[in-house]
C-alpha cells in the first residue's frame, strides 16, 4: 500500500481517534475544525480500534468530499437537507427517550411547576429568537453546536461556514426539533404516550442524490483520493511524488484499454484481461511516444516489438493493487481483485526465478573504458541541446569514483565539496547547510548523508580547479535544474541514456547511471576493500562505520583504499 494509516490515542485517556490533516484546499472552509479532522472511535481497545478505523476514514473522505462538491458549486445544501438532517436526529432522541424511559434531559427543572417545556421556559413562540442575543444560554448553545456538528458528520457533511443560508437554515431547523422534542417529552413524562411527533417523509439528501448520479467511484476518482492521501501521508517528499506518478501511468494505462471503469465493476477476470493487454504492450521502439495504449499493443505486433518482462508487469499490477486496496479500505469494493485473482503471486514467484539468472547490473571495465574514451570525452562531440554545462563531463565521473546515486551528486551545492583538517578532499554528500535551511533535499537511507573522499584521478583532471570556480552558494552543477518534482538528476539521465545509446554505440544491458554504482561495488571487491568501508562509502550502512572509527579516521582509510581501485581515467586515456 502507499501508506498505513493507524488509530491515534489519547495518551491521557487511552481512546482512540481518527486524526487526520485537513487537505489544505479545502481547510478555509472548515474554519472551526482546526488542523485535524478528530473523531473518537469509542474504544480502547487497540483491535477494535483498527477494525473500525477503516470506516471511520472512510467517513472523513466522504466530508472532505463533499466539501469539495460544495466549493466546486456541484452541490450545495438546501432547504429541505437541514430539514431532514433534523428530523433524523429528533427520531432518534425520541427513540432513545423512550427506551430509557428518561424524558426530563428535554424538560427545565422548576420549584414552581415541577417541570416545564422549552417553550414555556423561554416564552417563544417563534424558534429564531433563541438563535439571537438573549436566547440560548452558553451552555445549551454549545450542546446545540456539538448535536449539529456530529449529525453532519453522520451525513459525511462539513459545518457550513456562518453566515450562509445552508448555516441559517440548519440551526432553524434543529431549535424547532429541540422544542417539539420538549413537548413530546413533557407529555411522555405526565403519562401521555399517544401524543405523536410530527416528522417530515423520510427522504434522501441532496447530497446522496448528486453522488448517485455522478461517477464519483471511478478508477481515475479513487485514485485521485488515494494519491492526495499518499502525497499528504508522505509530507511532500520527493520519493513520494515519484510513486504517485508510476502509479499514475499505469491508472492511464488501464483507463487506456479498459476504459474508466467503476472501481466495482473491476472483477478478477478484469485483471486478469490487463494482465493479457500489458503482456502485448511493447518495451522500446522507435514512434511508440506518441501512440496510447491499443496503438503501441498494434505497431509491436506490425514491427515484432519486444514486450514488457514479467517484473515490469508485475510493478504496474502491484501498483494498481496498491489504489485497490485503498479501495477496500474506504469500503468502495469488498475485495482487491488483483490479490484475489492470484497474478501477482504467480509473476513474484517467475521474478524470483529470473533473478536467479539475473542479467549483469554493472559495467565491466571495457565498458567503462568505453565510456570514458567516447567521443565527448575526447572533445569530438557538442550536445546538440540541454547541454546540462559541466554536468557532462563531472557528474559521470563521480558517480563511477564514488560508487554514489545520481541524485546525490546532482543535488549537490558546491560548498559541499571540502577538504578536511588533515587535507583530504571529499564530498559531504546530501548534507544541510550551516545556517540550517531547509533546501528540500532528501536522504533515501539513515547511512546516506556520508564524506566520501575525492578519488585522485578526479583531482589530476581539475575536479577542484572546477570547483573553486564556483560561488561557494551556489549548485555544483548551476545547469541542472529540478524537474516539477524536485529531482536535479532526472533530465540529465535521460539525455546521458541517448548518449551512451547513440554517441558512444554503448550495447548494454546495465542501467545508464545507476550501472556507476554496480560497478563501482565490483572494482571494490576486486580491489580487496573492506566491505564496511565501501559499504560506508556508498551509504549502505546505518552510520555505524563512521561512529565506530571516526569520520577523520574514516576519510583517512577510504583514501589509502581507493588508491588500490583501477584508475579508469587513465585506462580511457583521459590522464597521460
């Protein structure tokens, strides 16, 4: 799943909530609910408490939902909802009274009369004087806010801003059932229990007749409210954006070739139909970007494409299980037809068995040599767009002496890259800036904000000279720009693909960026390097190296274990 949301409990009563961040598109318009929509669950029982959580979620959606419909102008309350509204609730107050048997909680105590209604108490004839000054007193209008306030939740209805006609006709509608309550009440209490309470025909909300005839659980609506809730749950981190847009290709990819199916009519056998269609879907071909899905399924049959592998397939079904199983939490399905149907079982256990025979992850040193005796490193070649500056020639480089991810480098400020007391350069890979900023970079791992020392080849090629070149503020690469999602690495990757693809004639199966930090593992253990210490290196531990020896000493023995590394550059012919 894209997130687990739990029960939150009171650490001084022990029960229960639900506690959940009010969407911030919706938040002015739910002025009185504060940051968090909070609802007691009614227990303390932490079991319970999950059983009826999902429900409890479910009903929050529904008032964030509506919320939404009443900004859109798709629906606003009328008239005959706080009629209804009230009459629901009075039903039931009346039903409770009458099987406790206790009728004085609608009465006012006297010396005088014994007992009296609401009516007589306050001497109105017209329910609206008690909404003005002098009616209700503090205490009876609290309770009176709190009784509307749960009867729209019931209803997944927000409270309604002050001022409104929905707000008037509301509270109007609840006072004239608070003192037809008190008059039944009164007469039940003297022995009368033939007088009736005069209700209006039970009839739906408007509310329920908009989402009845409107397609509000389709595919492409439910994972609209799962991806908010993932975004949301995620804090806005970068890693989460990047799921929410995977998942989202393979929601338009189904929509493509199933059409926006209610997410009710999406059965086992309908799975099971996808899984067929992606099975058809092409990997690579040249003209496939501009072709939807049942276009590309026909041109790989025409030009006998390569298709999807099996793990491909099996990402996207697991993500489109991930929005499903959201689904049977928000009680929209029953089951999540793509674990019922056992597929996704089946291409788990084929991954396994392909992994087995895995194809190679990282570059030989021929292909490195390759690499770095291409034509652009060799001055024969100009980008011919998205030139990307420096970028081109460093950011590969590091990646293969530092064994580190692309983004690691491609984020990196050039103040950065120091030099410590003891007069070893290193980088200080995702670190955060002394003034404290938050500059919105992120640590996949507790062991990826590491100092990796700065390979000697690096610096006989001007690495540092490039460096001091640099305003210390600024980016190490000043022409990568962060994409819509923040990634500074991303565009960059893309183009380094084309590259090695079409410039450097680079046939391989190992991943353009990432195949750096395979190979970069190998020449390690080849080398004889100590697993801790390139472990520590690339940011595969937990920061237990650094505490164990030190980060002075650590920087000490990295350089003394890198010198036993290849030296590519040289090998390629970039240093004499």
């Amino acid at each position: 799943m894209g997130f687990m949301a739990q029960p939150w409990k009171d650490p001084r009563t022990g029960t229960y909530y639900i506690r959940r961040r009010i969407p911030k598109d919706i938040k002015p318009f739910l002025p009185d609910a504060g940051e968090f929509h909070k609802r007691s669950l009614g227990t303390k029982d932490a079991r319970e408490a999950k059983t009826l959580f999902a429900a409890a979620w479910g009903l929050s959606e529904g008032i964030f939902l509506n919320t939404r419909l009443q900004v859109s102008g798709t629906h606003t309350p009328t008239l005959q909802d706080a009629i209804q509204l009230a009459a629901r609730w009075a039903k039931g107050e009346l039903d409770h009274m009458e099987s406790t048997g206790r009728f004085e909680g609608y009465l006012i105590g006297s010396d005088d009369v014994g007992h009296e209604t609401l009516r007589d108490h306050f001497s109105v004839r017209n329910p609206k004087a008690l909404l003005g000054p002098g009616g209700l007193e503090s205490r009876a209008r609290q309770h009176l806010d709190q009784t509307v306030a749960d009867e729209l939740a019931k209803a997944s209805l927000p409270m309604p801003l002050p001022g409104t006609p929905f707000h008037k006709y509301l509270y109007e509608a609840f006072v004239v059932q608070y003192l037809e309550l008190s008059e039944i009440a009164y007469k039940r209490h003297h022995g009368n229990y033939s007088a009736v309470l005069e209700l209006p025909h039970e009839a739906p909300l408007s509310i329920d007749k908009t989402k009845a005839a409107s397609p509000s659980e389709t595919l492409s609506v439910v994972f609209e409210h799962w991806a908010r809730n993932h975004r949301h749950m995620g804090d806005g981190k970068r890693d989460v954006e990047k799921t929410a847009g995977e998942y989202q290709t393979t929601i338009v990819r189904f929509i493509e070739l199933l059409g926006d199916l209610p997410v009710k009519q999406i059965k086992r056998r309908t799975i099971e139909e996808f899984y067929n269609l992606l099975r058809q879907l092409p990997s690579k071909g040249e003209g496939l970007k501009g072709l939807n899905a049942h276009e590309q399924i026909a041109r790989a049959k025409q030009l006998d494409l390569p298709s999807l592998s099996s793990v491909t397939i099996k990402n996207k079904l697991m993500g489109l299980s991930s929005v499903l199983t959201y689904a049977v939490q928000m009680e929209y399905i029953a089951e999540n037809p793509v674990v019922a149907s056992g597929i996704t079982k089946s291409l788990r256990k084929a991954s396994a068995k392909q992994s087995r025979t895995a194809t190679r992850k990282g570059y030989t040193q021929a292909e490195l040599i390759r690499v770095f005796s291409s034509p652009f490193f060799k001055g024969e070649w100009v980008p011919p767009r998205a030139s990307f500056g420096e970028a081109w020639k460093w950011l590969p480089l590091l990646l293969c002496y530092t064994g580190a991810r692309r983004e690691e480098i491609a984020q990196m400020k050039a103040s950065e890259v120091r030099k410590s007391e003891d007069g070893i350069w290193h980088l200080d890979l995702l670190g955060v800036s002394e003034d404290g900023a938050d500059d919105d970079r992120t640590l996949k791992t507790k062991g990826s904000h590491r100092l990796v020392v700065i390979h000697q080849d690096l610096i006989d090629l001007g690495f540092i000279e490039y460096v001091e070149g640099l305003p210390a503020s600024g980016q190490l690469f000043p022409a990568l720009k962060p994409n819509p999602t923040g990634w500074y690495g991303h565009n960059f990757g893309k183009r380094w693909g084309a590259y090695l693809r079409e410039v450097a004639e680079l046939e391989t199966p190992v991943s353009p960026s990432h195949g750096f930090r395979h190979s970069f593992k190998t020449m390690c253990r080849q080398a004889g390097i100590p697993e801790e210490i390139h472990d520590a290196m690339t940011g595969h531990d937990d920061g237990s190296v650094s505490r164990h020896y030190g980060e002075r000493h650590l920087l000490k023995i990295q350089y003394e274990q890198l010198g036993r590394l290849p030296s590519t550059a040289r090998l390629a012919g970039l240093i004499p």
